[in-house]
C-alpha cells in the first residue's frame, strides 16, 4: 500500500485544483491503492493553459537555444539523479519488470531531453538564392518558431519515455506544454515538475492536468482555444475524437495510433535470432507496446519449428513482481485491460483456434492474486479475417499463421487498417530490402525490433497515426517555419 497523492501541476507549482474530485490509482500487480489522483476539470485546464501561455512570454520566450538546450540538459540529468525514484513510480503504476524499466523507459524518458536539444542545436536553417530579372537577385531564409502551447496526452505502456518523447521536441522547440497522462500511470509526469523546477525551467513551461478524457481533463485541454496544437499517442478511436476537438481553431495534430504489427519469418531466416526477437515483440512489457507484433507469418517449411520453439520461450516466461530480478514480464496495466484481452482470449477459443499455449489468467500466488494477469498465449489455426487477426488486442499474445510465397505474405500483412510496424526475418538481405520497401507501415525491421535511432522518422500509417516525430521530423510539428525573402 502506498499514499502517494498525485497533484497538478500548473505554473511550477503543485495543487490539488478546484473540483474537489478524486480517483483512485491502483497498482496492477495486486490491485493496491498506489493512492489518490486529484481531477482535473476545465478550471484547472484553463490555468494551466494560461500559464504556459505566459511562460511564452516570460523568460522562457526570451531564452537562447544555448540556454534552452543546457535547460534540457539539466532535465535529463534531474531524471538520471533521481533514477531509483522514478523507476519506483514507474513500476508501481504499471506493474512492469524493473529489469525492463530499468533499461529501456527511465533511461528513454532522460534521454529524449537530450536528443532534442541536440537536434535544435544542431539543425541548419534553409535558405535559397533567387535569380531576379534585374540580376540583383533576392536572399530567402526560413525562420523556425515555436508553435505555442502545446497539449500533450501521454499513454499508460510508456508513460514517461512516450510523455517526453513528446514535452522534449517539444520544449527544445520553444513551446510551452500542458500535459494530461493516462489516469492509469501519474506518478513519473507528476515526479517530472520537481525535477524541472530544480533545473530552472521557468514556471508554465511544463504543467500536468490529471483526469480522464471526456468531460474532463483530456477533453478539456484538447478542446481549449488556448492550445496550439495536439500530440497524442494511445488508441485510434481516442485519436479520432481528439482530431474532431483539434479541428475547431484547426489545430495541428501528431498522432502515434494502434496498430496490428505483423512479423514475417522466412524459412531462410536466422531461428535462433528470429526466436529472440519474437519473443520481445509479442511478450515484452505484457505485449503493451504499439509496436509490438500481433501477427506472425512463418513460411511454411519452418512453421512446426517455429511454433515449437516461441510456445518453448513463452512457457519459460516468468511474471510476477516488479522487483523480482527472475521475473521478466508483469501484469496487464488495469483489470478493465485484463477483461479485454482475456474477452479476445474466449473469442480466439470460441472461434476454433488451437491454443498452442496460455489463453487464460495464470494460477498466482496469494498476494498477487487481485493484479491484472494474463497468460502469455499464442494461437494457431485462425483465418486473416477472424477479428483476433484484424483488431488490436495490446495483450502478450500473437497468432501464428503460415504462407508460402513472398507475394502472398506481404498482401496479407498489408491486409490491416493499420501500418505502425513491422519485422522481416530473412538471412538474404536482397529479400530484406525488398519486403521492407513494400510493407505499408511506418517503420519495419529486418532481423531486429525495437532498434530505435532516434533520429529516424517515427509514426504510422493509415489508421496507425499522423505525421512523423523523430530528430529533424519532430521539427514540422513542434515548430512554425516561415520563410522570408530580402530583395538585394
Ligand atoms: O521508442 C520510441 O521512441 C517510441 O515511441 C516507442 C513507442 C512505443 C509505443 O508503445
């Protein structure tokens, strides 16, 4: 049991706001109360929006890069002095590995800060030379600036690394930022204000509104007026909604949206590397992540070796407590998630599919028995229209399907309203390069996932997101450029 409180925080300060309303934050490993998270309602939106409006104006307006990036610089740092706390927050709230936590959301939640301020110290701006009639000719420059305030709706997989993939770009840009994290995971955003008030980030720079989405936090912050633009990452249809808010005032929107991410496994691929790299993709953080693969195609010759050998990995899989060093894969992130997969896991069953391994809630111990759990599952025997094939599930668990030309496997990975992700698993690189190229997706891997370069273009395709955040991408959104033309 904790009593951790989890306030607002507007213009540098904490604060429990106006509405007098409460939730309860509970921890999904064994249904603790984490504690109380105070709502936001439009009052506390509207301050927050109104301070980081001002924080434009203030000093923050004022900065130099150089002093924003060594600002950011300082954030990053914050979060590294003080890792053992946030990697506490963070696995409270979600019930994940701290193995896990440990090396890929804490130190990805510092890093963004960095990688951003390098961009925008870095980043050349355009010019171009015209040729005029008189032969003096005309000198063009673009001109980037902030965009203004900047609402930022964070997700419950990821919560900090997905929370400043978004408030980095973004600060080292010149914004200001209201943030609204998932009500599931509010502990690392809130921890995060501390942290940029001893870096000397002005106040109303970076505020956090609590809540949920309709009639509330979310809904508020993304219809206020006084946003300038919306980033968002979590599901399609949540995205749909947000996109109807950004539209009055014609607000810019970034969108990281679900997917169905499909791996596809050639018989001339390396097994043992295939193997490793699937059981990541479908199981790692309880099959929570947005890129992770829910469909696997195995070419024909190798699908019996290739499902004996996952339904092996995913029987040595050990869940329990985040700070068990032997466990590698946690809890679901709430009950209300576990009754969804394990509504998919039922539907698989009733729709005739072979259920290779899991399919239902593991035997835990006593003390874990109220948290959120699933058993890892894999089925077979499913057709590519069975809604366990078409829907996003978000849960550790995959259907493997075999095929037999190239042809064919890329029509039917492509065979999705979805295209966030993908990975190819083939040792001739001619084959890599060229499956790759045709897969409708935002970002495909060949013999690899979740190898992240941050400076690579990131986002989805068709229903899986709008635009591109990453390095110099990140630049289109967080900024305005103008263009300005000087007759010689
Ligand atoms: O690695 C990243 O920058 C990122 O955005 C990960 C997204 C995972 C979504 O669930």
């Amino acid at each position: 049991m904790s009593d951790r409180e989890s306030l607002h925080f507007i213009n540098g300060e904490y604060t429990a706001g106006s509405s007098g309303l409460t939730f309860e934050n509970r921890c999904p490993v064994d249904g603790s109360l984490i504690g109380l998270v105070h709502e936001g309602k439009r009052e506390e939106v509207d301050a927050a929006v109104s301070a980081a409006r001002a924080a434009l104006k203030g000093p923050w307006g004022r900065m130099s890069v150089e002093e924003r990036v060594r600002m950011l610089y300082r954030v990053a740092d914050g979060i590294t002095a003080r890792f053992d706390e946030f990697l506490e927050a963070e696995c409270l709230d979600t019930g994940k590995p701290k193995s896990l936590a440990s090396h890929i959301d804490i130190p990805r939640g510092a890093a963004n800060f960095k990688v951003f301020a390098d961009v925008i110290r870095n980043v050349p701006t355009e010019g171009f030379f015209l040729e005029t009639p008189d032969g003096a000719g005309a000198q063009n420059y673009g001109v980037r600036t902030p965009k203004g305030v900047i609402g930022v709706i964070s997700p419950w997989n990821l919560p900090l690394l997905l929370m400043t993939w978004k408030v980095g770009p973004a600060l080292a840009c010149g914004n200001t930022v209201v943030v609204k994290p998932s009500e599931e995971t509010p502990l690392t955003t809130t921890l995060l204000g501390e942290v940029m008030n001893d870096a000397g980030v002005p106040r109303g720079v970076f505020n956090v509104v609590h809540g949920f989405g309709p009639d509330s936090a979310g809904a508020f912050l993304t219809e206020h007026p006084g946003v300038d633009a919306i980033t968002f990452t979590g599901e399609t249809r949540t995205g749909t909604a947000i996109m109807k808010a950004a539209a009055e005032g014609v607000r810019d929107v970034s969108f990281e949206l679900g997917g169905k991410n499909p791996a596809i496994v050639f018989a001339d691929c390396d097994m043992d590397k295939a193997i490793e790299g699937t059981m990541r993709s479908v199981f790692a953080n309880c099959g929570q992540v947005c890129l992770g693969t829910e469909r696997v195609f195995v070419e024909r010759p190798v699908f019996d070796e290739f499902v004996a050998r996952l339904k092996a990995g995913a029987e040595g899989l050990k869940l329990g407590r985040p700070e068990d060093e032997t466990v590698n894969m946690g809890p679901l992130i709430s009950k209300e998630h576990q009754q969804k997969v394990l509504g998919y896991y039922k539907l698989a069953k009733d729709l005739g599919a072979t259920v290779v391994i899991g399919g239902g809630v593991p035997d835990m111990p006593d003390d874990l028995k109220d948290g959120a759990w699933v058993e890892p599952t894999i089925w077979t025997g499913l057709g590519d229209d069975s809604a366990v094939m078409r829907e996003e599930i978000f849960g550790p668990c995959c259907h493997i399907t075999p095929f037999d030309e190239e042809e064919e496997v890329i029509a039917r990975a492509n065979d999705t309203v979805y295209g966030l992700a993908s990975a190819v698993w083939t040792e001739n690189m001619s084959r890599g390069h060229r499956v790759a190229a045709q897969i409708d997706c935002g970002i495909c891997w060949v013999n690899s996932w979740f190898l992240r370069d941050l400076r690579t273009a990131f986002g989805g395709t068709k229903q899986s997101g709008i635009g591109r955040e990453g390095g110099v991408h990140s630049l289109e959104f967080y900024t305005e450029l103008r263009n300005v033309c000087v007759k010689l």
